[in-house]
C-alpha cells in the first residue's frame, strides 16, 4: 500500500494543480509497487486526467488481471476511454455525432450543425434552436423554463457515453438526471449518472465532464475540472474545463454540482 505520506504528497500536487509532478510521483510508486491496485488506480486516473488514454488503458489491463473486483470497473471505463477518439473526432468535424436516443428533427439538425463549417454551421444551429422545444423542470429545486448547455455546440443537448458509446441526448428526451456527484478522481472525467427519459426507460451514463480539447489545456484547474474559460469562434462560443448547463434565468450550474435535475412531462 502507498505509504500515507506519499499519498498526502501526491494530494498536495492535485491540490495545487500540479498533474505532472502527481503524475511522475505515481509512476515511480507503481514501479515500486506493481502489484498495488491503489497505487495502479490512482495512476490510471491521472492519465485519465491528462488525456493519455492508452497509457490509461494499459493500467486498466493490469487492474483487471490483478482484482477479479477491478474487471467491472476496467470494462466500464476501458470503453469510456475507447470513444474518445469519436468524439475528437466528431468535435472536429470529421465523423457525425451520434444522437444516442430517439430524436426529433430538430436535432439531427444540430448534430449536422457540429460538422459544418462558415456560416453555414451558424445557420444549421439557429434552425435546430428555433425547432427545439422549451424543458421547463428544476435542479435541485430550481425551477427553470429551460435548460441548456453554455457552448453553442452543445446548446440543447448534453454528451454521454452509454453502453461504451459516446454521443449526444437532448434534455427534451430527458425526464430526469440523477448524480451522487464526484467521489473519485476518475468522475472529474466522467461522471457516472441515472438518465431517465420522457417514455419512462432508465439509462446508466458516463457524462463526460470537461468539454473536448480540455485534455491538452496546460493549466491543471481546466483539466481538474474546477473551472470554466470561453471562447469565441466566429458566432459561436466554446468552453474548455468544466461543462455549465445555464437555466432561463441565467443560473450556472457545474456538470459536476447538480445532484437531481427533473424535468416537466413533455404533453
């Protein structure tokens, strides 16, 4: 087992956003200690953090041939971290994003909206927006008349990786969202949810947290997911660190503070 004062060592770097010094500290103890499964995991989870999936996976492997325990966890995320490659490239522009539930109309306009470029990307968008319909609901009692996703890519939809797929879900397909919030450094990276939609079927999701590209950010708040920055492309608006859905009346909410988000039956 890691001795208690390396692991307060290694905590004090997270604390002050010092990923590579955790990183390399990790490293040496799992060549000290190969067989230690927390010294493995807590690696893993830091590669995770950093974007370095295969390195990541590797350590999953190894998980999964030490701990019969660990082959769940190895399998949930070693396909998390096997559709991040669709969804780079879907953020790219090269693949078209896969709407993970039944959908109206209006969203397979947006998602053809994320692989188009110019002006004509602006103009998919603002006619998806003007079909989609409002999600009146409330988190954690907030009441809202509609949520949505900061980033103009986004918008009215949130991404998630269900059954090992990544794709996108409108809110409006949504009856309710339940999250016991992060309790590992592996949820700053995906956040295990309940998705219950509007026909009344239940989904166990991973929703990633931080928005695409935050993996190569050099700043460790971003890539912790302790905060947001923004930028502009043209008419649109990116995000890099933590995801924020913002409600009608302009409320912020983290990916990552919500714990109940329920929305009204759609008639």
């Amino acid at each position: 087992m890691m001795a208690a004062t390396y692991e307060e060592s290694i905590n004090a770097q997270l604390a002050a956003g010092d990923l590579q010094g955790a990183c390399r500290a990790l490293i040496e103890a799992v060549r000290q200690a190969p067989g230690d499964q927390r010294v493995r995991m807590f690696l893993c989870q830091i590669l995770c953090i950093e974007g370095a999936w295969e390195r990541a996976r590797t350590h999953l492997r190894a998980l999964a041939q030490l701990s019969p325990e660990a082959q769940m966890l190895s399998v949930a995320y070693g396909q998390a971290i096997e559709a991040e490659p669709l969804r780079a490239a879907a953020m790219a522009g090269e693949e078209r994003a896969p709407l993970l539930v039944q959908s109206d109309s209006w969203a397979e306009v947006f998602v053809d909206a994320l692989a188009a470029v110019g002006p004509d990307a602006g103009l998919l968008r603002q006619h998806a927006l003007d079909g989609s319909p409002d999600t009146p609901g409330e988190v954690d009692g907030h009441r809202f008349d509609y949520l949505f996703d900061a980033d103009s890519r986004f918008g009215p939809m949130f991404e998630a990786v269900v059954a090992g797929r990544w794709g996108l879900i409108p809110f409006a397909a949504v009856a309710e969202i339940t999250s016991e919030g992060p309790v590992d450094l592996r949820d700053l990276v995906w956040l295990p949810v309940e998705i219950r939609l509007q026909g009344g079927a239940g989904i166990a999701a991973l929703l990633p947290v931080r928005y695409p590209g935050t993996e190569t950010q050099e700043e460790g708040a971003l890539r912790l997911a302790r905060r947001t920055e923004w930028r502009e492309t043209g008419d649109a608006v990116h995000g890099l660190g933590q995801h924020l859905w913002t409600t009608s009346d302009g409320t912020d909410i983290g990916i990552l503070g919500f714990r109940r988000i329920r929305f009204d039956p759609r008639s």
